[in-house]
C-alpha cells in the first residue's frame, strides 16, 4: 500500500468525524437563528432555541427526515445545491459557508473572489473608465470587479455581500436595484432570455443550476420569465435607471468581451445625451471621497 494512501479504516474514520462535526456545526447555527429573522412567527410554545429542523428543511427545500439525519450525523450525500440552500438559510458568512462545504467533503462552485480572468491592468481600465460605469462580468451575471461610479450606479454594491454580487440575483430581490432599474419588467425579461442562452453550454455545472433554483425560489417573476423558454443573444441597449443620488440616467449598455468562448465581459454604460454625462460626473465626485474600493483594489 503506498504511503500517500491511508488504510481503509482510517479514512472511514475520519469520514464519520467529519460527518459528526457537520452535524454539529449545522444544530449550532440553527440554534442561533431566530424564527423573526427569516419571517416565521415565534409562537408561544416553542422551546428550541432558534429554528426548528423543519423550519430549515422548509426555507431550504428539502426533506425534514432527510435534514433530521444530516444532523444525526447519518451517512447520506450531500449535493452541492442543498449544501448552497443550507448556508443560505442559516444565513452563513463567508468563512461559515466555506467551513460546511469543508466538513462535507464538496467543493463550493460559487464564483471565488479573486477572478484569474481579471487582470491588474483591467482593474486599471475600470478606474481609468470613470466616470462611464464599467464592471467585469462572467455570462452567469456574477459581478467580478467594478469602478466606483458603477458601484453607486443602483445603490451601494459594496453593501452586497460578494457571493449574492450577481446582476440576475439583484435585480429580482434587492429592493434597491428594482428601484433604480426604469422598465424594470422588460429588463427582467430579457435578462431571463439571455441567461438562458447563455446556460446552453453549461447546463451540467452546479454553480449554473444553483443560480436557477434560488432564483426560482426567491422571485415569482423569474419563474414566470423562465417559463416562457425565450432565448435572446446577447446585444447592446440604452437603458434608463433612476439614481437616488442624481437623477435619471440613459446610458447605453456595451457589453465588450474579454476572451473568444463569450465567458468574462466588460459591461460600460456610456451616457447619451450631456445631461447625462454632468450627473455621472456628479455621480464620481459624490463617491470619490471613498478611500476603500472593493470592486476595484487601488
């Protein structure tokens, strides 16, 4: 037997360990989560501390006996979408999410944040792009890196968690984003249409079918959008959002892409009248005073 290879009975040891701390961990984090905090009413007899495991099978679409045996440490499988489901509902932070998909064994397929495909140099075009609005997006809508206008353009993104930094996922849940976003139905629409096309050469991947369950979960209009089966190619559009900051905006969407396979883009929103320009420029002197920039790391 080689020496990188470890007997049998260990590496089943250690599998049940992991398994025990998986479902130790997952019983402490539901302890912690109280039923107002994912809107369940507290009622007058509960005596669990935090969720109940049906309330967590429940939020997380899937089976209360199922979830009752991952926290009884039972040797079930564990897919990627409901590992993705779980750290949503226990509203896991970001080491807390890479912890659970640690113990069990996966791998998170979510988008990293350090992207490889995005270069100092075009971290450098984003900055020197201001005040355009420009960002670095995959064709899943994850948003990858951005400049400051870009950060304000539909509220605060540095607000956003990096993992839920996603244009499909904004646009159907932040309150903000719909706010901003004029034709907000239109855009809904079309964004389902070209997300769908985009999917046709990753339909196996699990980051892809994860994206499409939550947003199936999380927004009806999605589910609607999804149904109609529309697919459009990708193509450049004026669009109008509705700054708090300066007023309204029309701009014109150029998506610029980065490699030949149609994978990572550069989305600008070049304005097209002056009025326009002056209130971007307005825009960039409002958020120059920020000295942090996750988007884009001076």
């Amino acid at each position: 037997m080689s020496e990188a290879t470890p007997p049998r009975h260990m590496a089943g040891a250690e599998t049940q360990i992991r398994r025990h701390e998986l479902a130790v961990f997952l019983r402490s984090r539901r302890e912690r989560i109280t039923p107002e905090q994912v809107g369940l009413p507290r009622g007058r007899r509960r005596r669990t501390p935090g969720l109940r495991r049906e309330e967590v099978a429940q939020l997380s679409a899937v089976g209360v006996t199922w979830y009752t045996w991952l926290e009884q440490a039972r040797d079930i499988q564990v897919s990627v979408q409901v590992l993705d489901a779980l750290a949503r509902t226990l509203r896991l932070d970001a080491g807390e999410r890479a912890h659970l998909f640690q113990l069990a064994g996966s791998t998170d397929p979510t988008p990293a944040a350090e992207c490889p495909s995005v270069t100092p140099a075009l971290r450098r075009m984003l900055r020197e792009l201001e005040p355009i609005p420009a960002c670095i997006q995959n064709s899943r809508y994850d948003i990858l890196a951005y400049n400051r206008t870009y950060a304000r353009l539909l509220g605060d993104l540095d607000a956003v968690p990096p993992e839920d930094r996603n244009c499909l996922v904004l646009i159907h849940t932040d309150p903000a984003w719909r706010a901003a976003i004029l034709h907000l139905d239109e855009s809904r629409r079309l964004m389902a249409a070209k997300f769908r096309a985009s999917m046709a050469g990753h339909l196996t991947e699990p980051a892809w079918k994860m994206l499409v369950n939550r947003l199936k979960t999380e927004s009806p209009e999605f589910r609607e959008n999804w149904e109609r089966y529309e697919v459009v190619v990708n193509r450049g559009k004026t669009k109008q959002f509705l700054n708090p900051s300066v007023g309204l905006l029309t701009l014109d969407h150029t998506d610029l892409w980065l490699s030949p396979d149609f994978g990572a883009r550069m989305v600008t929103y070049v304005p097209v009248d002056a009025e326009s320009r002056e209130r971007l420029e307005k825009l960039r002197e409002l958020v120059s005073v920020a000295s942090v920039e996750p988007g884009v790391p001076a």
